[in-house]
C-alpha cells in the first residue's frame, strides 16, 4: 500500500480510506506483537496499516 507520501495531510481528514480511524485498544503477547512488528516493517507499513489492510481483505461483514 502506497504510503501515501506526495498528499498533503490534514488533520481529521482521513487518507486512505473513507473514514477517520478511531482508537481501539487490542492486546498481543510480547513474541506476538514483536512478529507483527516484523511484518509491518516488511511491508513498509505500521502494524494499525497492516491489521486495517488483513481485515478489509475480508468480503462479508
């Protein structure tokens, strides 16, 4: 996903999607959250970028 890097950024204007994020509050085990990490940093993206991505790839609701 494109970083978005180039498009002038205004505050609670949201950037790739059609809505503004909202924080949530998940919890992961120190291994789990150092593998998202990893991941995240693969593909040049935060680990918020990398779950919002994985769960918007699923069709039903």
């Amino acid at each position: 996903m494109a970083t978005g890097k180039g498009k002038k950024r205004v505050r609670n204007s949201p950037v790739f999607y059609d809505e503004l994020k909202k924080e949530h509050r998940l919890m992961f085990t120190p291994t789990g959250w150092k593998k998202l990490q990893k991941v995240a940093d693969r593909q040049n993206t935060s680990v918020s970028e990398l779950i919002e991505t994985w769960i918007r790839s699923y069709d039903a609701e």
